[in-house]
C-alpha cells in the first residue's frame, strides 16, 4: 500500500492518508499547537486531529480559517468528550466545536470514549469521577442518536468511535442506523492489536492510529515502569539504521503499511516534515514488515485508569481483553 489519500467505500469519499495530532497531553500551550498546525498545513498535512477536551480548537479553527486552503481538501475530525454523552448533548458539543473552529462542517465526529467517564486535567492516575460507570449499551446508542442526527442534518460528514473494543462494537454495530466508519485507537509496532484490526476492516471500519510513534510525551499518569518505547526497540533501530532515517519514520510506515492512518504529534517542524514525508518513499519490504510483526508486545501505553469506575479491577477493564464487557 502506497497512497496518500484512503478511499472510504462507504460514501467515495476520501481521506488524507496521514493526519497531525493536537492533544498537547496538557503540557503544549494553546497558540504553541496552533503554531504547530500552521506548519504542518504548510507542509501539506490536510488532515488534523482535533478534539474539544483537548482546549484548543479556537487556536486551531483560527490557523485554518487563515490558511486560505479550500475546505474540501482539508480533513478535520473533532471528537465529543465524556462530560457530553446523550443525543442532546453531543448535538450542542459538535456545534459548539464547529464555532471554535470556524467550520460549516465536520469531515469525522467520534465518540471519544465509550464510557461517560471524565476527569479533570492534570489529574493524577486514581482520579476518578464519582458517577464513573461501566459501559452500558443503551447509554450509548442514546450518544450514538446524537452523532446520527449530526449527520442526517449534514454537519458531519462520518462518525465513528474511538478506544473501542471488539465486544463492544459486536453489541452496537446491530443497532446503528448510521455506521461508524472509523476507530481511533491506540497503534504503533509493540502494541499492534492484529485481531482487532482486522475485525473492524471486516466490518468496513478504517482503522486511525493514534500515539503512533509510541507518545514519549504523553501525560505522566499514563506512564509506568514496565511501559515499551517504540523508537527505542532494537528491530525498529535496526530498520530504521538501513533506511538511514529516525526510528520514527519506521513506526509511520509500518501503520501505513498495515492500512493504519496514523496521526503523529509533533510542534517541530523538522519531526513534521519527516513524519509527513515518511508514508511516501521508501518502503518497508516484505521481509522488514514481517520482522516488525515480532515487534507485537502488547505494550498498551493509554490504559485510561481515569476513567474507572467504583468497583472496577484494574484498568484491563476497560478493554474487553478476554471478549467480556465488564460490568
Ligand atoms: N482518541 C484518543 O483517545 C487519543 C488518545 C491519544 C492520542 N490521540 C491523538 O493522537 C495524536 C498522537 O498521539 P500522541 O500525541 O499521544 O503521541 P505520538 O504522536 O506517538 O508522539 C508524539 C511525540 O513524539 C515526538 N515526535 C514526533 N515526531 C517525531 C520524530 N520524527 N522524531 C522524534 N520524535 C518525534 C513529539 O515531540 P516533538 O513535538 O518534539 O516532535 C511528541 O512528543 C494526539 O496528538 C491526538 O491527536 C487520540
């Protein structure tokens, strides 16, 4: 696979096939991210990652506003976060994002996380919030209602989830009306999820990968001693040595290679630049993606212990490891 734009089957539409990520894990300032995607529109990125939760859509809508780009080469997905889950409620969140970033429409809307479960930033690991729940079906389609309706109204474009898991999506595939066609989820070569993966290309869903590069920089409470670093494992070195690149670029082609988009974070424009450039030449071969396919370490960096319920084992709760929902 070789290609700068993925086609989407279900609507002939099509997406950039790499995108920029703008959470800032609470330590990037605002205009400093804005900044950051003013470089990468000027690079050529045309698809960015953006979020209401992560505070800086204003800053972002406003670089775009500027860009003077069409809007039909642009790719812009926003996210509803877990304070806003319910019909009405993801209604007035995607507008609210569409003011903050001057948009007349969305290309994707996501559900950013399947629990309605929330947390303050810069929050510590035990953090949880005191109506945290489990996953409950029908609460769900009640938030699903609402991204339906954002896109019969035509102000989205595509909808999908985000951190789902396989026994999840077999519970609500049946009962949408609209389909999600996209999940964002947490990819890069020690944490590969292959079942998964293909389960969702089975389904017609287009896997997004974020964290692609392993987020080195991602917010303390997601670290722990045991965690993996991508750009340091010694196969991605080794590949990244003969292709005389940053072991970065190794983790972009594989996702790309594997019909992943990933969405690289990076306010350099040096890492910018060489993330964007990394899908386009020189690929991995046959005999390199097979060694990186031993990289697979199940090395899950955004176990999302803050959005744990009273009652909840461990974070392993949240992701259905054994294909039970728990409760
Ligand atoms: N849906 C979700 O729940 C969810 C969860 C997590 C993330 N995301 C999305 O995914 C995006 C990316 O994930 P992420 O930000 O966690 O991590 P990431 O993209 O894996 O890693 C970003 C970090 O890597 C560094 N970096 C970037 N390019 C580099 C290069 N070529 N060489 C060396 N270092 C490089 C960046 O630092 P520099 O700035 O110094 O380059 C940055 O600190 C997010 O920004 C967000 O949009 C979504």
């Amino acid at each position: 696979m070789h290609t700068t734009r993925f086609p989407i089957a279900a609507t002939g539409a099509t997406i950039p096939a790499i995108g920029m990520g703008t959470f800032g894990s609470d330590h990037i300032d605002h205009e400093v991210m804005a900044q950051a995607v003013r470089t990468a529109l000027k690079i050529g990125y045309r698809n960015i990652d953006c979020a209401s939760v992560y505070g800086n859509e204003k800053e972002i809508g406003a670089v775009l506003g500027a860009s003077g780009i069409a809007r039909n080469e642009l790719w812009i997905t926003s996210k509803v976060w877990n304070d806003s889950h319910g019909k009405a409620n993801v209604i007035k969140s995607a507008k609210q994002s569409l003011i903050d970033l001057g948009l007349e429409y969305l290309d994707l809307y996501l559900v950013h996380w399947p629990v309605p479960n929330f947390h303050p930033p810069h929050c510590s690991v035990d953090s949880r919030s005191p109506d945290a729940r489990p996953f409950i079906l029908e609460e769900f389609m009640d938030t699903w209602a609402g991204m339906e309706a954002l896109v019969k109204e035509g102000v989205v474009r595509h909808v999908g989830t985000s951190n789902m898991t396989e026994a999840k999506l077999k519970l609500v595939l049946p009962q949408c009306t609209v389909r999600p066609l996209f999940n964002e989820m947490e990819l890069h070569p020690t944490f590969q999820q292959r079942d998964f993966v293909s389960y969702i290309k089975g389904e017609g869903i287009i896997p997004i990968g974020f964290s692609p590069l392993g987020s080195p920089n991602r917010p303390e409470r997601d670290k722990t001693e045991e965690d993996l670093v991508d750009m340091e494992h010694p196969i991605v070195v080794q590949i990244a040595k003969r292709h005389n690149v940053h072991p970065a670029t190794i983790c972009l082609k594989w996702a790309h290679q594997n019909g992943i988009i990933p969405i690289p974070l990076s306010t350099k424009e040096r890492n910018l630049q060489s993330n964007f450039e990394a899908i386009v030449s020189d690929p991995l071969t046959d005999e390199e993606l097979l060694l990186l396919r031993d990289v697979e370490s199940n090395n899950r960096l955004i176990k999302g212990q803050v959005f744990l319920w009273e009652g909840a084992t461990g974070w392993q709760d949240l992701w259905d490891e054994d294909g039970i929902i728990a409760r």
